[in-house]
C-alpha cells in the first residue's frame, strides 16, 4: 500500500470533515480524483465516520429528562454578582476539583512535568509549527512564489524592511519555492519555504538584537519535524514533516550559505 | 423572585435540548451509560449555578465542557486509577507513538461499512482517553475542530492528529477483528 504523507492524512480527515477552505478543498478533491491510494483512505475515512456518527446518542428517557427539568425549579443559580463566589475555597464542589487536581497531579507524577513543562517555555515553537501547519492547509502555503531568491527577498524587504538571507540550495535538493510572512507572537517575522521533494519546509527567522550564535538543535512540536539555531543576526527554525536527517542536513546546508 | 424564572427558562432553552449530547459524551467518557445519567445530572446542577455566566452564544459547547469538567472530578472520585490518562495527554501527542509511521488504515471501507456495532463500540472504549475524548466531541456530538480546541486549550493541530489517530486506532481494531 503506498504510504501517504502525514499532512495529507491530516488534509484527508480535514476534508472528510468539511473543515477545509473552498480552495483547499477542491485542490484536494482533485488530487483525490486523481490518485488511487488517496481515493481509498478518503473512502475509509468517510466510512468510518458515518460507522461512528451511526452509533447515535443515548435515548433521553422522559424521567430523566424531568429530573433535570426540575433541578431549575429547586436550586438556585448563583447570580452574576456573586460569581466571585465560585472560586472561594469554601465552596464544596472547587474543593472536590481542587482535591482531583492535585490526585491527578500526584498520580500522574513527574512523567507529566518533563512533558507539559518544556512546552510552556516552547510557545515560540508551537506557533512556528502552527503556523507551518495552516500554511499547509491554506490554498497556498506561500505569499511570493518564486524559485529566484532574488525574487522572494527583495519582496520580504518591502513587506517587512528585513529580510534573512535567501540560501539558494535548489543544487543541493532543496529548492525555494517562495516566501510568507507569519506573525509569531505578536511579531511579523519572514518565512522562507523551501521543497524536498513533496515536502515543504518553512524556515521562520526572528532577527537578533546581538550577534548571538546557538548550535542546530532538533525536537518534534505537534507531529512536525523542529531544527533551530541562531547565527547571523537571525534565530532560526525549520518547520517539516520531512524526516529528522533530511531536515538536518537542509539545516546543514542552509547554514553553510 | 423574576431572576429566577429567568434563569430557568434559560436552563430550559440550552440545556434541557442538549442532554442528549451530554449523555453521549459522558458515557464514552465514563464507558457507562449508567455513570452516564449520574454526571450529566451533576453536571446540569453545576450548569444551573453556573447559568449566569453563560455568554450566550455555542449552548451545546458550553454545556459539553461542564459534562467535561464534571466527568473528570467524577472520575477522580470514583475510578482513582484511571484519572492517570488524563495526565498523560500530552505524551501521547508526539511521536513516540510512531505518528509518522502510521500505516493507511488497514481494512477497506466496505468492511468498516460493514463492521458490527458492538465491534465499533467496542474500539472506541479501547482507545486512549485524549484520543476517544476527541473522536466523541466531533464525530458524535459533532463539535467544530475550533469549539474542541476552544474546549480542551489546545492547537487546532492537535485537534487534528488526535482525531486522525482515533479513527485509525478503530479502523486498525476493526480490520484485527474482522473474519
């Protein structure tokens, strides 16, 4: 069976799942119509769903339902003025919550810190890899298309007034296909987009104020492929689904640019 | 007291039509319809108290994210053991789990068209508590990709990668079981 690539599974469940925009949409549809491995998993999916939507919700017997009905009639709500109440203490149902989260916490245990804690420092890597990924699911996962990077820089340098430099690596497999501007943070910041293959690499640069210098350093940020590193004026990172050696080595040779 | 009868005809109107949905999530969450009835109606006290905060706009959102809430406390109360799986969401996100080498799921449509229910059932209740929590919210009570990233505070992304892994969990599970 051919493999399909992770973002076209995610695109194959996005259009099942009628969340994809018009044009993304027919463009998938397209490629559906066309190829034969795409066409069946789309089939399974479908299918899939309506298994599951198929099994329906619960009947809602006439005795609960005036069980409930009836709970507007015996409790009081809790007006908007004294919401405040909600979060005191002494409310029995926040020390019923308050005694699960630390149960949960506890039981969990320090597994769930190494996991959660590093993500709270990465929010930088997360909306690089968020914004790879709507890339993706736009119609066109790029503002200015050209392979000349004399082409997508000078179009950075006037959307922006900066722009990274513009590695031409098309020699060594990797060839730009054009550039977007992302805001990461609050901050408009270049995205250079380069190709391996079917795979897209966005590479987001956020300029230096001092010439600081970091080694490549990889990790996984939602499913996604993540090489950073700083140099130049500029800190880096690579965004893809392309494997972690491929993505390395475009890592390697857009440094050496 | 008119605040009151205010706040009931609200209860009426957005919560009352969507015990259904309620039910159905805090059963997949739970894995009993029984429990089931026991948090949808805690969770409709919680709602009452509560109704004064609703903004008024996505009731069935709303109200799903307190049978959310409450099915966690629940669970904490009665099943100690099993509360550990929500702790360990996020680990299940990455790639440990082998994402990217996820194979196409295996068997054809016709078969998963042709599956039994209790198989379906069965494959749901198996599969690990973010990705079935997921799987519910949308296929079941049919929420949007951003109503359950809203609901869970987390990334559309991985609103997406639970909900693809979830279906090809339960496709793989019915492909295994499958003569």
């Amino acid at each position: 069976m051919t493999q399909l690539s992770p973002s076209d599974l995610l695109l194959l469940h996005a259009l099942a799942d009628q969340e994809l925009d018009a044009a993304a949409a027919l463009a998938l549809e397209a490629r559906v119509a066309a190829e034969p491995a795409l066409a069946a998993e789309y089939a399974r999916i479908l299918a899939l769903k309506a298994r599951t939507k198929a099994l329906g919700k619960p009947a809602v017997s006439p005795d609960f339902a005036a069980r409930i009905a009836a709970l507007a009639q015996d409790a009081e709500p809790r007006p908007a003025a004294r919401r405040a109440r909600i979060f005191s203490f002494d409310h029995p149902s926040w020390r019923a919550l308050a005694a699960s989260v630390v149960l949960t916490a506890f039981l969990a245990g320090g597994g769930t810190y190494l996991f959660t804690a590093p993500q709270s420092e990465a929010s930088i890597e997360d909306a690089v890899a968020d914004g790879h990924h709507r890339a993706l699911l736009a119609a066109s996962p790029i503002d200015v298309q050209s392979s000349d990077r004399h082409t997508v820089k000078p179009w950075l340098d006037q959307k922006l007034g900066l722009s990274p430099p513009t590695a031409d690596l098309a020699a060594q497999g990797f060839p730009l296909v054009g550039g977007r501007v992302e805001v990461i943070a609050g901050n408009p910041l270049p995205v250079l987009v380069y190709r391996r293959r079917q795979h897209l690499i966005s590479v987001v640069a956020k300029p230096l104020p001092n010439g600081s210098v970091e080694a490549p350093a990889s990790r996984t940020v939602d499913g996604y492929n993540m090489v950073s590193w700083a140099g130049g004026g500029f800190h880096y990172w690579a965004v893809s689904d392309l494997d972690p050696v491929e993505l390395s080595n475009f890592v390697d040779n857009f440094r050496k640019q | 007291m008119p605040g009151n009868e205010q706040a009931a005809e609200l209860f009426r109107q957005i919560v009352v039509p969507h015990l259904a949905d309620a039910l159905a999530l805090a059963r997949w969450l739970t894995g009993s319809l029984h429990d089931a009835e026991d948090v949808v109606q805690e969770a409709s006290i919680r709602a009452f108290t509560a109704i004064n905060s609703y903004e008024g706009r996505g009731p069935r959102a709303w109200l799903l994210s307190i049978v959310r809430n409450t099915c966690f406390t629940w669970l904490a109360k009665n099943r100690p053991h099993e509360i550990v799986l929500v702790g360990s969401a996020a680990e299940m996100d990455g790639t440990e789990l082998g994402l990217h080498e996820d194979p196409a799921l295996d068997p054809e449509a016709d078969m998963i068209r042709r599956a039994d229910t209790a198989a379906v059932e069965a494959a749901i209740a198996a599969l690990p508590q973010p990705y079935r929590e997921v799987l519910v919210l949308h296929d079941i009570n049919g929420l949007s990709y951003k109503e359950i990233a809203a609901m869970l505070s987390i990334p559309i992304g991985t609103v997406m990668s639970r909900l693809s892994r979830a279906r090809r969990l339960i496709a793989a599970q019915i492909g295994r079981e499958a003569p």
